[in-house]
C-alpha cells in the first residue's frame, strides 16, 4: 500500500482533491498556510478575530435647556396664570430624572428677546423655582406687542448677546416652548417662510451640539382653533416636524399638559459608541433580548445609531467583531 505523504508535504499535491473551502476554513482554524516550497506550515502571525459585546442601559440626556416664548398681548392674562401654577408639574417632569435643566422666558417680540425674571436662568437648585417662572411671565400686558414667537426665539438664541449669557449650553439638548393665543407672524424678520427658517435653525443647532432641538406649542389647535385661539398652523407645523409637541391653549387642565411638554423635553440617545470599530457586516444588535435590525453602523464603524431611540430603562447589546486594521 503506498504511503502517504506527511502532512507538510500535501499542501500541493492534496489541493485538488480537497475543496477549496475545507482548505480555507483549515487555513482559518489551524492557523496555517503554505511556504514557498508547497509545506504546510502554521502561521504565529495569524490571531483569531476578536469578538466584542458592549452593553448599554437606555437613560435620559443628562442636560437640556428649554426657553418658554409667551404672548403677552391681554387676551393672555388668564392663560399666563395658569401656566405659572402649572410649572411645577414641569419641573417634577424633569426633576424625577435628576436632569441638569435650565429655563428661561422671553415674550413673543423679537426686538425685545431678553430673558425675563431675576434671576433670568430658572433651575432646580433655585430656593423656588416655581416662583422664579411666575415672577418671569409676570410681565405688563401690551395690545400692540408683536405675536412673532418664532424669531423672538431664534433672536433670544442667537442675537441677544450678553443678555442671555449663560443660557444656552453647548452640551445640552434644546427645548422651545411658544404658548400663545395666536399664530406666529414671524415674516418682518425671517422672511416670507419663518416656518422653514426656524426649523433649519434647530438641525443647526442639533448639528452643532449632537444632541435633540425641538419646539413644542402651546397654542389654538388646527385646523379650527378653540374659544379665544385662533389655530395656529404654523406652530404646529413647526412642532411636528421638529418633534415636539402640540396641546391646546384652551384645555383646563394645563398642568397635565405643561407636565406632558416636560416629558417630552428630555431626551434620549438614540446613537452608542463603541470601544472598537466593528467590522462590517458582523454586528448584531439586541434591545432587551430581542434581536433589531432598525440600526445603521457609521462610516468609521465606531458607533451604533438606532432608526429611533430605544424605550427608556432598556437595556441595548451591540455584538460585533473587531475590524482587523484597528
């Protein structure tokens, strides 16, 4: 019987008879490979993939500012009470949380952005916060006051200077809140479209800072209004497409509404970063066990973004092996 050939001595004359993918997955496996005589060899080069799981728990944000926009024409005085007793049920939204949260007031006129109240940035290490919010919208009624929430927000944001220092933090999430019994007439100072010139101004600041800008409205609902509102469709538009909330001026119940708009302040992450960049294809993402496939993998592979983001308190798995020429 002829013998065979030690096994250093088949890497050439065994190629045809053994497929080419038992041949791969060997090479794989055992780590070896042939020299240039045709031997088998092993390969101490050669490392086995590295495979990775990071595990995250859903939490909030830890940061957000939100600027209230309040009409101050006189058709507002009963509504402006109401939202100062209504404020703590906003600041108990955020405060469950242990949320880093900052407010401040301006009035819907642009030409007049400055934040209201001493002191004009209200937080919860305040003795009263609740009374410093009602102290701000205390504010002298005007019937010729203008009704431009949209700019008078993007001037308190951008334009005021010093008067606003210290309100708008680079690391945390924004919130705009425009109550009012009107729609915005925003044209004399953005334009003829305000509504697309505020909206691109929060993907600005969204861009800029990573983190969620949205604006919430509490206002006349279209398409009808309600008694003493007139519908305020470009509020709404705004709010919708921005994310944010939408509830009406003329709901009794305007703590339960206030404490809804606060829920909807903070903001949670809906992209993970990961320790190592993840090879393509080879990640796997699990929420709270059950396998998703509603994620997208960044072009540096070093982070997960999730089509929305996971429910609060759950807890996210992100598989995947380590890119070789990390």
């Amino acid at each position: 019987m002829e013998q065979r050939p030690p096994l250093a001595k088949r890497c050439l004359g065994m190629r045809r008879a053994v497929p080419l993918t038992v041949l791969l997955v060997s090479a794989l496996i055992g780590g070896a490979a042939c020299d240039p005589d045709g031997n088998l060899t092993r390969r101490d080069d050669r490392t086995a993939p590295v495979e990775v799981e990071e595990t995250f728990t859903q939490a909030p944000l830890p940061k957000v500012d939100v600027l209230w926009v309040v009409d101050t024409t006189p058709s507002m005085e009963s509504e402006l009470a109401a939202l100062a007793d209504a404020f703590d049920s906003f600041s108990a939204s955020l405060d469950g949380l242990d949320l880093s949260w900052q407010a401040g007031v301006v009035t819907t006129d642009p030409d007049d952005a400055v934040l209201r109240g001493n002191p004009w940035i209200i937080h919860p290490d305040l003795d009263d916060p609740s009374g410093a919010f009602a102290a701000a919208i205390d504010l002298p009624l005007d019937a010729t006051a203008p009704e431009a929430g949209l700019a008078a927000a993007a001037v308190a944001l951008i334009d005021a200077g010093q008067d606003n220092v210290g309100f708008r933090r680079p690391d945390a999430a924004l919130q705009v809140i425009v109550v009012s019994d009107a729609d915005d007439e925003s044209e004399g100072w953005m334009g003829s479209d305000p509504g697309s010139t505020f909206l691109e101004f929060l993907a600005g600041e969204e861009e800029a800072t990573g983190l969620p800008a949205t604006l919430s409205a509490v206002v006349g609902p279209p398409p009808s209004g309600c008694v003493g509102a007139a519908p305020a469709e470009r509020y709404a538009t705004v709010a919708e497409e921005s994310g944010g909330v939408v509830a009406s001026i003329c709901d009794p119940d305007l703590a339960t509404i206030v404490a809804e708009i606060g829920e909807a302040s903070i903001a949670w992450p809906d992209t993970f970063p990961l320790q190592e960049a993840a090879e393509p294809g080879s990640v796997v993402v699990r929420i709270d066990g059950d396998r998703t496939d509603a994620w997208t993998l960044a072009d540096d592979a070093l982070s997960v973004t999730m089509d929305a983001p996971p429910p609060p308190g759950s807890t996210v798995r992100i598989r995947y092996r380590v890119a070789e020429d990390t």
